[in-house]
C-alpha cells in the first residue's frame, strides 16, 4: 500500500500522525486538569487556548499539503504556512513544554516546499527562537538552557527541512522526466506522422513515373494498332485500348487520393504532448481534425508548443495555461497565456529566440503580452504556404 503513495502523500500523512500524538496531552488534559488555588480559572483559559492552537495547526497543515508538489506555491499558502508556525509556537507557550517543537518538526518538512532554499533556512532558525520564551516560562530554563533546548530542536528540524528538501528534488525531477517523456512520445508520433506522408508522396510518384508512362505508351500502341488491324482482331485491340485507358485512369485517382491524404496529423502529437506535465493545469483546444500538409510546418508548430510549456513551468512559475490552435485564413494561429508571475520587461533566452527563428524562416510571427503579476500571453501567427 505504501508503494502507492507518492513522495508528497507520505510527508503529509507522516505529519498528520505526528500531529494526533502530539493531541493526546490535549486528550489527557482535557479529562483530567487539576486545579491549584483558584488558579484553575487561568488553567481552563490555557486548556482552552491550547486546544485552539491545536487544532489550527492541525486544519491549516491539511489545507497547505492538500495540493504539496502538485502546483505552484500561492500567496495563501505563505499564509498558511505563517498560521502553521504561529500555531505550533503557541502551543509550547500555553503548555510551557516542548510539544511546539516537535510541531516545528513538521512545519521544517514543509518549509522546504513552499519558500527558497535562503528563505526557508532563515524561516527555519526564526521560528525556534520563538520557543526560547516558552522554554524559559513554562520550564524554569535560564535563557542558556532555553537557547540550548531551542537549538536541539532546530537541529531535529534542520533533519527534516533537509528530507523535504530532497523530497521535492527527486518530485521536480520526476516531473521533468515526465514532461521529457511527453515530449518524445509527441515528437515520435509527428515523426510517424512525416514517414507515413513520406511514403504516400513516394508511392504515388513511382506510381505516375513508372505505371503511367507505361500505360500511356501502351494505350498510344494500342491505338495504332487498333487502325492497323481489321476484323475480330481490330475488336480485341479496342478492347485492350479501353481497358487500358481505363487503368490509367485508375492509376491517376490512386495518385491523386495519395497525394490529398498526404498531411500531417498534429492532434494527436499536441495531446501526447500535454499529458505529461502533472505540475500544470494546461487547457488545450484543438480541432479534432487539425492537419498540415508541410512536415516542416508541423514540426515548427509542435516544437512551439514545447517551448511555452517549458517556460511555463520552469520560468513563469504558472498553475494554468491555456494553449488553443486554430485555422485564420491561410495562416495558423496558436494563442497561450498563463497565471505565472510575468515580468515588466522581456530577455529572449535560447528558447524563445530559436522559436523567433523558427517562426522567420516561414514567414511567421510572435507578439508577447506580458505585465508583473499578470502572468505571459503569447499569439504566434504561421502562414500555412510560402509566398511567391
């Protein structure tokens, strides 16, 4: 059964276990609190307020890890992780014991996959300095000991921070093996897709070069013959002269139905090619049947494709795209845009300028639209023939 579970699925269930075993003081407590010199109203207010970091803690980690790995980290998810933190800080300072840091324990194996590597260290060492007060109160520490208790703890999720940390390493991996994966599935179909055209091109023109020369000098004989020949004779070769005008006129419709089936289908490729991104919610709208009649084309527009999700996912930090292809006249027209990040100002990289050049070599085009905040969108125009 474990094996089923991904990397994500294991983290959260091993800190929701972790999360009830901390709950059974809480549980004990709540049965038997003892009260000593009519302190037992403050002690009921601390039961109380215990309970309620409790519990925070508790609905705000099964709301953060619901979707661990799966999308980019929100804005409400900072917030979470800040409820996250403050609820296990305040529940060592309404007990006055350690149980706040072994919640930390759990809040360092989610640190890792919400904030930069340089911001979840300092997250990390922030939180454990807000045990020392509750250390010191709650324990009868001097601010030595407490500091020491507090870096023993640090130094247990420092363990856990690091776990999570690979945990997310070896997911992003496997989601960039995926989305490889996806890639090569979708370029092998366009390349079957190129053979298969490839050979229809060649049959048919080894059908008209060879069996239609051939046919036409032998109809052209026949017809001689058939002015030279008299009686029963001059009937057969009529006969032969029409079947053979009739075979060449079967020649010439096999040519032609080769010739128009001749196109590349893209359909397929471009859902293949989709399918293998797990860390992102892509919306494709294709036609059923969406074809090109140049290779070339259609290898420019898959390769296309390819690049906006790779910017998606890996640079504009997106949850959504929507990718839509379309016929515009005589020209292709693929529109995308993302919830990403965005940016004020565009820097080509590698990617985009060899789309740019791709493009350019067909005679097409690509405008980007893109604002901080408001995430990148992009309409690539592909004339479908080369102008004269």
């Amino acid at each position: 059964m474990l094996g089923r579970l991904s990397h994500t699925q294991l983290l959260r269930y091993a800190g929701l276990f972790t999360w009830a075993m901390v709950g059974i003081p809480l549980l004990l407590n709540s049965w038997y609190f003892p009260e000593e010199d009519g302190a037992g109203l403050l002690s009921d207010v601390r039961l109380t307020m215990w309970a309620a970091a409790y519990f925070a803690f508790g609905l705000s980690y099964w709301l953060v890890t619901r979707s661990l790995g799966v999308r980019q980290p929100r804005w409400y998810d900072d917030v979470l992780l800040l409820v996250l933190t403050l609820s296990a800080i305040a529940v060592s300072h309404f007990t006055g014991t350690g149980l706040g840091g072994v919640l930390l324990l759990v809040v360092a194996g989610v640190i890792a996959w919400l904030l930069p590597l340089r911001l979840g260290v300092a997250w990390l060492i922030l939180q454990h300095v807000a045990l020392v007060p509750a250390f010191m109160q709650g324990l009868g520490f001097t601010l030595v000991e407490a500091v020491l208790q507090s870096a023993l703890y640090a130094g247990y999720a420092s363990f856990a921070f690091v776990i999570g940390l690979v945990a997310k390493q070896q997911a992003q991996a496997r989601d960039e093996q995926r989305r490889l994966n996806s890639e090569l599935r979708a370029t092998r179909a366009l390349l079957a897709e190129s053979s298969r055209m490839s050979e229809r091109v060649r049959i048919s023109r080894e059908l008209h070069d060879l069996l239609g020369h051939h046919l036409t000098a032998l109809s052209l004989n026949l017809e001689v013959a058939s002015h030279l020949s008299s009686g029963k004779v001059q009937e057969h070769v009529r006969q032969a002269h029409t079947l053979a005008k009739l075979l060449l006129t079967d020649v010439r419709e096999a040519v032609s139905q080769l010739r128009d089936e001749g196109s590349v289908e893209l359909a397929g490729a471009l859902r293949t090619l989709v399918e293998g991104v797990p860390a992102l919610d892509i919306r494709l709208d294709v036609p059923e049947q969406f074809t090109l009649d140049d290779p070339e084309r259609a290898h420019v527009v898959l390769r296309c494709a390819q690049e906006i999700i790779t910017n998606a996912v890996r640079h504009a930090g997106a949850s959504r795209l929507d990718l839509s292809f379309s016929r515009d006249g005589g020209e292709l027209r693929i529109r995308a845009r993302d919830d990403g990040r965005g940016a004020d100002g565009i820097a080509p990289g590698h990617g985009l300028r060899g789309m740019r050049e791709r493009l350019a070599a067909y005679g097409g085009s690509i405008d980007i639209h893109t604002a901080r905040g408001e995430g990148f969108a992009l309409d690539i125009r592909l004339p479908l023939e080369t102008p004269a």
